[in-house]
C-alpha cells in the first residue's frame, strides 16, 4: 500500500512538473510576441497648471514613478521633469514565483510663465502626481 501511494505522489509532481513547463513555454511564446510600451522610449506625463494671485500650482501625473528618482530642474525658461518608472510583473505558477523587473523614464519639459519664480519652488509627490508650487515674482 505504501509502495503505491509513493507511486501515485510521484505520478502527480511529474505531471505537475510537465504542466508547469506548458505553462512557462506558452507564456514565453505569448509575450515574446508583444513589445512592451515601456521600451519604446520615455513617456510624456500628463500636467495642469494651475494659476493664483500669488503662486502657480502644476500637477503631474506619474503614477508608479519611483519618489527617489524624481528630478525637477529649471533650464532657461522651462522646468524639466524626470523620473524612473517601475513596472513589475509576476509569474507565478504552483511551484515557484518569478519577478521580472521593467524600467521606463517619464521626461517632461513645461514652459514657464513669464513671472513665475522657478528658483524659489517646492515640491512633493502625493498619490502619484508631483505637485509643484511655483511662486509669482514681486511686482509683476
């Protein structure tokens, strides 16, 4: 009796073992088939900007951008924007789960209002929107 159940327990991870490798290869074929969107180049974010009597507020949408790598800098009249993307996928199947790891950049370049002071700017990232508040200068 013990002979045949460790027959019949073997029997079973064998055939779990060949399921699992149909499932790896037709998975493998599925999606070598696609292209990714994220390795097409960086993606342009979508942004609002927001005007009041004392400071300009700008929304940018980057959902999933990684906080640490979000760069807000000020090149002549333009902010320009950019921060790593992190998309991860998971395979699991019943023995075991496989990461696989995708970056993307979001890059995004705004022109400045005319009496926005861009050196005097904050930002912060709350549920996946950079919000920048720009003051105006005095006197303008």
């Amino acid at each position: 009796m013990d002979e045949e159940i460790r027959r019949l327990i073997n029997l079973m991870y064998r055939r779990l073992w060949e399921l699992r490798k149909e499932l790896e290869d037709v998975y493998e074929y599925s999606f070598s088939r696609i292209t990714s969107p994220y390795t097409r180049g960086p993606i342009e974010p979508l942004h609002s900007i927001y005007e009041f009597p004392d400071e300009y507020v700008i929304i940018v949408d980057i959902p999933v951008a990684d906080s640490s790598s979000i760069t807000v800098q000020v090149s002549g009249d333009y902010l320009e924007i950019k921060a790593r993307m992190i998309v991860r996928e998971a395979i699991e199947s019943m023995l075991h789960a496989e990461y696989r790891r995708e970056e993307a950049l979001y890059v995004k370049r705004i022109l400045l209002p005319p009496d926005a002071d861009a050196f005097s700017m904050r930002y912060r990232v709350s549920g996946g929107r950079l919000i920048i508040n720009i003051p105006k200068k005095a006197g303008l």
